[in-house]
C-alpha cells in the first residue's frame, strides 16, 4: 500500500486539531474545539453508527450506561443544550433495587432528596453526539480510519483506511488520543515522555443478558420490573445487575470471575447456576433466551492510570485511553466527558484560541495546567470505582452497612 496526501484536508486558516478516535468521549471533544473555532478532524476506525441496527457493530461495550451529573454538566456546558436533549431519551434510575435470597426486594435509594442517575443507550447518545457535529462545518469526520501511527513534533499523523485500503497522511496542529483503553497515541506518546503507567486486569469478567418486556392484558408492553432502580443481585463474590431500555427491556450483565464462567459449559449448569444464584430471574429472562449466555461475547475487566497525559504542545489523552476504569463506579463515560469538560476550562484560563502562534506557549502551558489539574481526580475515580464492586455485590446486604443507612438516613 502506498501513502497519499489528504485530498480533502482544510485548508482553512486557523489551528487544526485531529482527533483520534470516534466514541463517546472523542466525539464530545470534537464539540467543544469546533466551538472554539478550530479545524476540527475526526478520525474512527470502526463505521458510520447510525443507521445500523447492530449494537455490535460499533462497541464491544455495555448497550446502556448511567450517565450521572458529571457527565450531564460536560454536555450542558457545550452549550448546544444537549443535557436536555439527552434527557428525553434516558429512564431516571433513584436508588439500587436489591434481590435477595428468596425473591424479597429492597429499594436502597440515592437520596432523600430524590436524587437519581440515568439510564441511556450507548448508540442513542452516540447517535445524538454524531448528528450534532452536522451543526458545525469545521468539523470533519471520517469513519473506517485507523490511525498506524503518529509524529508528535510534525503533527503527522499516518491512517489506513480500511474501506478503501489505502494509506493516508494529514497533519495537525494538537492530536488528541481519544482511542479508548488500548490507546495507539498513548502507545506513541510512551515513546517520547516518561510515562508513568500502570494497568491491572481483574480476576473477574462480564456477559450481557436480556429481559425482554412483558405483555398486559391490553397487549401493551410492559418493564418486567421497577424500571426506576439500577437492579442488583449480590452474591457476595459476584453479581448481576440490571438497567432499562426505552424499549420497556432490562440489560443484565453478570459480572463474575473467569472461573465461574469457564465452568459453566451446558445448558443444564446454566440453569442450575441460575437456579442456585438468580431464581427469580430465570422466569424474567426466560429459559430460551438464558443461552444468550453461550452466544454473547465475554468482556474482560481493566484499569488504566497513566501520567502525564500530554506531550508539549502537541498532544493528549483523554477517556478510557487516560484512565480507563473499572464499571462499577458507571463513571468511565462521565469522567471522559468531564475531560472534555475541564479541558476546556483551562483552554478558557490559558486564553488558547483558535488562531496560531510563532511558539504555541499558550497551548503548551495550557497541556500541563490539565494534567496537573486532572490526574489525582482521575485516579481517585478509578480506585473508587474498584471499591464499588465490593460495595455493589456486598457491602449493600451486609447488616452493619444497612444499620448505618438507617441512621444516618442515606
Ligand atoms: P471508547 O468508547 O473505547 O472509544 C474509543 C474509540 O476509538 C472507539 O470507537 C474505537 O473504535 C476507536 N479507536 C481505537 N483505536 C483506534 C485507532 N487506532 N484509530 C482510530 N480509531 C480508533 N461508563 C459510565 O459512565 N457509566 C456506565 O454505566 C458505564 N458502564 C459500563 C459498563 C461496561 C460493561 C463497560 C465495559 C464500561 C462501562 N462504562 C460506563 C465505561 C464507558 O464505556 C467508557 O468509559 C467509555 O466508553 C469511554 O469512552 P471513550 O470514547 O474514551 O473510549
């Protein structure tokens, strides 16, 4: 395959920023520079979203999220008033919902002030995110790109598209790493700073089931359970946890060590281990539809802390390519778009604007302020997010922990 030069890269005056990586997070991102008037370039290495039915198609990921107030205020502040429009398509989740032993349920709300967390579809808010770059004409996407490599200090960046199967070149002012836990521009970025950078896989992984709606007498589709709860069955060394869809379904994912996986390998010790573990579930999701079990990928667990994140003026790492945490917390997706978020906020301080400078002082001071700023919070969020799981599938029927709620009245 030979190189060719971007036919179709702007020419316009004006910084240019590529971003590297189409997901939740590097989409936002693109947002907020093509806000502030730079050339903005997208590039993702998996298809145009939209329009595919497939959830697979474009993320090996959770199919819904919890989207919380962090990331609620990244998208308000794009001002393009995008928190409201998320929140016509989220179901509002006010407390966890425990399954104990023997069918009994227990609310354990957020708080006494009615406080709650959101249900949303990853493609829904992929989808919104994409449609809303259409409002911007510096902002540029291409789809099927998938960055080989990248020089920091000439901003030039290598892709293979792999529809066509051609190699391109374009170049940048800043390249941002928006590529998610297996990162090629923090690969690339560990080649010219001293990194530090530590990643831990978890004994433990996960598998994504469904409980389908359920119809009433009036043939009307109905939520099998009480969609307003994160449902959870804790089982002390593993769990199930489940959030709703706008389609009136749950997505349950099972999070368990590989062991546990690996030992279930027919249909009758699926059963059993539901029957054992998840009773009141089985009649939920049906016998049927339990073998999604054997079809639906299994993910593995990792955390990610890495500093810094930035390289002069040239480069960052934002999202999962940054910290990448466990899911437990639901924060990943909220503190990628809270990067954005304060990114921003020190672009405002450091008054970065659009336009070149002879030294790009502005930027690379601007570079450092963020990772100084944003690494002990993104580290916090990443241990919290490993002590949820004990919290998550423990700690929330351990008699001691619901005394204190008691009390304390939380
Ligand atoms: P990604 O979503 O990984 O996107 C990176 C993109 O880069 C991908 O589209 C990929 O195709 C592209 N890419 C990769 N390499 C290249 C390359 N070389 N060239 C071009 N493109 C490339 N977070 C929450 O906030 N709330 C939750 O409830 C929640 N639940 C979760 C449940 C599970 C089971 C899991 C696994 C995660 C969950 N998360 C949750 C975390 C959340 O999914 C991630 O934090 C979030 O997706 C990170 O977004 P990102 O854009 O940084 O990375």
């Amino acid at each position: 395959m030979v190189f060719t030069e971007p036919t179709t890269q702007s020419k316009a005056p004006g910084r240019r920023v590529a971003i590297v990586g189409g997901g939740l997070v590097g989409i936002l991102a693109a947002l907020y520079f093509a806000k502030r008037d730079w050339n903005v370039e997208l590039f993702e290495l998996r298809k145009d979203p939209r329009g595919t039915g497939n959830q697979a198609s474009f993320s090996q990921k959770s199919i819904n999220l919890a989207l919380s107030t962090r990331g609620l205020s990244a998208l308000a502040n794009t001002g393009l008033n995008l928190d409201e429009i998320v929140l016509n398509f989220v179901i509002p989740m006010k407390g966890r919902m425990i399954h104990l032993d023997k069918g009994e349920l227990r609310s354990q709300p957020y708080g006494i002030f009615g406080e709650c967390i959101y249900s949303v579809e990853r493609k829904a808010l992929l989808e919104l995110l994409l449609n809303t770059t259409k409002k911007f004409t510096n902002i540029k996407i291409y789809f099927q790109h998938r960055m080989k490599t990248c020089n920091f200090d000439s901003g030039l960046l290598e892709f293979e598209n792999v529809a066509e199967e051609i190699k391109v070149r374009y170049t940048a002012d800043l390249i941002i790493g928006a590529d998610g836990a297996y990162s090629s521009v923090r690969s690339r970025l560990m080649r010219v700073i001293n990194m530090d950078y530590h990643q831990e896989y978890i004994t433990h992984a996960y598998c994504e089931l469904t409980i389908p709606p359920i119809i009433d007498d009036k043939g009307d589709l109905k939520f099998a359970m009480d969609p307003n709860h994160l449902h959870i069955w804790p089982k002390h060394t593993f769990m199930m946890i489940a959030l709703p869809n706008l389609d009136k379904s749950f997505t349950c994912t099972l999070f368990m060590p590989n062991e546990n996986f690996d030992a279930i390998k027919t249909e009758s010790e699926l059963i059993n281990f539901f029957e054992l573990y998840f009773p009141d579930s089985i009649p939920l999701i049906g016998e049927q539809r339990l073998k999604e079990y054997f079809r639906n990928p299994r993910g593995s667990l990792i955390s990610i802390k890495c500093k810094p994140y930035h390289y002069r003026s040239r480069a960052i790492i934002i999202g999962d390519a940054a910290h990448c945490m466990v899911p437990f917390y639901g924060q990943g997706m909220n503190c990628g778009f809270q990067d954005v978020e304060i990114l921003d906020n020190v672009f405002e301080r450091f008054n970065v604007t659009a336009f070149r400078n002879d030294d790009n002082l502005d930027l690379d001071l601007a570079l450092k302020e963020y990772t100084k700023f944003r690494h002990e919070d993104a580290m916090a969020i990443c241990d919290l997010a490993m002590y949820n799981y004990i919290e998550m599938r423990s700690s929330v029927v351990n008699p001691w922990y619901l005394i204190r709620r008691k009390i304390e009245g939380w």
